[in-house]
C-alpha cells in the first residue's frame, strides 16, 4: 500500500466526530508525508539511484496500480493523499438521520469517527440548522452512517469512538439490559471489523464480540507528560490514588510506572440514592488507606460525569492535608454543571489542576485555567495507520516502555541541571 495518492484509507466523519477526525487526519498526514519521504531516501541510497527518479518511479507505480487513467499532481513531487469523504448529513424535522457519501469509497478501508459525547452546537443540512445533539442522536447518526458506507462498497469497516456508547450498562444487576453489549452486537451484524476506542470502562465489553476486534486504547504516557510539566516527578513527593477500588488498577499502572507510593479511597455509598448532580452523591463516608500529609496527591479515572465522586475525593484530600491535588481523566464529559461546582471548588483551593483529554468534544473546559487538555489524536492516528498497513500495535496498546524512557529521560535532565547549578 502506498503513502501517498492513491490510498485506500478513508475517513467518514459524523457530525459529533468531525473534530477529533480533522485533528487525526492533520497527524496522518504529517506521518504519510514522512514514511513516504523517508522511504524515498532509504531506497535511493540503497539502490544508487538520484531521490528525484525514486519519488518519479514511485508515482508512476501509484499511477499504474490506480483505477483512474493517472492520480493528479506533479510526477516528481509527492502527491498527499486525500484521506476526508465527503459527506453530507441531514436531519429531519422529525428527528431522523440522513448520511449519504458524496465521494466513491468502494473497496476502501473506511475508518468512521463519531464522538458521542460532544454535545457542542453542531451545524447540520449543509449549515442551514444548528443543533445540540444527545447521546443517542449521535448513536443513531453513527449507525445511519455505518450503513450508508456498507451500502457504498467499502472493503471494511472501523469505527473510531474515543468514548463507546453505553459503556457503563455493562454488568447485569437484576432485571436491566447490556445495552453496552447490545451496541456491539449491533456493530457485528453490520459488518464492523474493528473498533478503536480510548479506556474501556470495562473490560468485560470485550467480551462481547465475537468477530468484531476491539482495540482498547490508553492515554497513559500522554496524561504522565502533562503531569511532568505541572509537577517535577524527581523532587516532590507525589502519592498516587485511587479514588475508589474500581479504578485501583489504573492507578497501581500509574503509581508503578512513576515509581510512587499507591493510597486508595474507599467510599461508603447508599445505593438506594440515585446521584442526581456533583453535589447530590450517594456516597455517605470516605476513608483513606495511605498517606497525603505534605504531598502532591495524584488520582487517576476513566470518565468524568457530573464529577460527584471526584469532587469530594479532592476535598476529603485536600483535608488529609495534600499540598496539590491534581486528577487525570480520559473521558471528561462535564456534564449537567459540572464546570461550574469545579470551578467553585477550584476557587476554594481544593485542587490544583484536572489532566484531561481532547477524545471528548468541549469547547468551555478549554477557557478553564485548572483543565490542562492532553492531545490523543496523535496516537489514534499512529494505530489507524499500523491497521491499515497491517503493522504490529503491540508498543502502542502496551505504552511502559515509552513511559519508563520518558522518566528516565526526566530524571538524567534533572541530575543535568543540579550539577549545573553545583559548578555554577
């Protein structure tokens, strides 16, 4: 497969989606760009040959191998591939979805974005309405989607959902449906081959397929590179903790990755209380199983919701006497008025700053001085191209290694700059 025009990978974007697929695209594009310049150089050198007749040879192999007469552009440049289809989606005063492909997409790797949880205003009928869409509506898009694109031809499908709908119906309790599973189930009978999502809220939704991969993604290294700029990991003493003991796995990777001490919260909670809002919990007592006295408290999540539970994780902390508190979520949602609670308590000094990611669509937590926002894209980008050139993700899905280098990097720039204040 080629670099470079022409290409079999395609990007459909819907409505909610758009965002973080422009971001993946301008990475893949920088990424195509580069293999193909590098792999130009490698070939001249090895074979002899001037780069000006390699990068010529290997246009007229992309214009042979294309359906086309000839790809447009220049024989001895390279010619970027045009990644974006063209897409038109209507909504109809009744509530119901249109997709449909303005460009030909038969035999193309399609890769479908969708972000369900950006309830943004979003321009929709070609601009002409404005719309704020619910979870479902874009659920609802994003199937319309899905068979607009196996109707046009495609070779195979993947969906690119930073967050996977429903993925908290998870685990039956009495008499309730696995609308997570039901999801997965409908993505199968649709011919699905691949989902790429960010922090599974379980890992039992796996399970749930029975053709369909699922690649699970982590923003560990990019959230641990944010923190190391709020915080020098070789100086201060940083404590990691779990806000509950459903996310003590996620935190015992960060606590063993940074080579720090594990705490963890346990929360009493009055399941006969339905949280309503950040303020109305059912928790009823927290306790603490460690130490924060004097030290930067460091708690790590999946989603954040109404931000209930996190609000009082950080205040019951910043009690047990945490010089910092600073909390990283994968999946901020923000929902209800969440901003608004965060931004109180922000100003009562009850933490410092929340590591979040852009998966999630939110233009007001940017204008907040305590939300520091990690950019995934890159990664996402990363392991569409590997898929697509049927490349191992194994370093990609399993990040330790990168982040061990990168505080072992931090910790040699450390030990650089003391002995330079030493001899000075």
């Amino acid at each position: 497969m080629p670099y470079s025009e022409p290409t079999n990978l395609a990007v459909v974007a819907c409505p909610g989606g758009e965002a973080f697929a422009n971001e993946v695209i301008t990475h893949l594009r920088h990424m195509y760009k580069h293999r193909f310049s590098l792999k130009s150089d490698v070939i001249a050198k090895r074979y002899g040959i001037e780069r000006d007749e390699v990068i010529r040879q290997m246009n007229l192999d992309n214009d042979i191998i294309t359906a086309d007469l000839c790809v447009r552009g220049s024989t001895d440049k390279y010619r970027p591939p045009v990644f974006k289809v063209n897409t038109r989606f209507t909504y109809f005063a009744n509530g119901e979805f249109k997709a449909e492909l303005l460009d030909c997409i038969r035999g193309k790797d399609v890769y479908i974005f969708q972000d369900v949880e950006n309830h943004c205003p979003i321009a929709m009928n070609d601009g002409k309405n404005v719309l704020t869409l619910s979870v479902n509506d874009h659920v609802m898009s994003l199937l319309v989607t899905i068979d607009a694109v196996r109707q046009a031809g495609a070779r195979q499908i993947t969906l690119v959902l930073p967050v996977y709908p429903y993925s908290r119906q998870h685990k039956k309790k009495s008499r309730e449906g696995l609308t997570a599973a039901l999801l997965g189930h409908i993505y199968e009978s649709m011919e699905v081959r691949r989902i790429i999502t960010l922090d599974l809220h379980s890992r039992e939704i796996v399970n749930a397929f029975g053709h369909t991969h699922c690649e699970n993604l982590h923003a560990s290294y990019q959230i641990i590179r944010e923190l190391s700029k709020v915080v020098d990991l070789t100086k201060e003493d940083l404590v990691v903790v779990s806000p509950d003991t459903g996310a003590i796995d996620r935190n015992k990777f960060y606590a063993t990755g940074l080579k720090k001490p594990l705490a963890m919260i346990y929360k009493e909670r009055d399941y006969s209380v339905v949280t309503q809002d950040a303020k109305n919990t059912n928790i009823k007592s927290i306790k603490l199983l460690g130490d924060v006295k004097g030290k930067v408290a460091f708690l790590a999540d999946d989603m954040l919701g109404t931000g209930g539970t996190l609000l009082k994780a950080m205040a019951f902390l910043h009690e047990q006497g945490a010089t910092k508190v600073i909390a990283a979520i994968s999946l901020p949602f923000f929902t209800g008025n969440a901003i608004e609670l965060f931004d109180e308590a922000y100003s009562k000094g009850l933490f410092y700053r929340i590591i979040g990611t852009n998966a999630v669509y939110h233009e007001e937590l940017l204008k907040r001085e305590w939300y520091i926002s990690t950019n995934v894209s890159g990664l996402f980008a990363n392991v569409i191209t590997r898929l697509h050139h049927e490349q191992s993700l194994g370093e990609l899905l399993d990040n330790r290694t990168i982040i061990d280098k990168m505080i072992k990097a931090s910790s040699s720039d450390s030990d650089k700059a003391e002995k330079k204040e030493e001899n000075a």
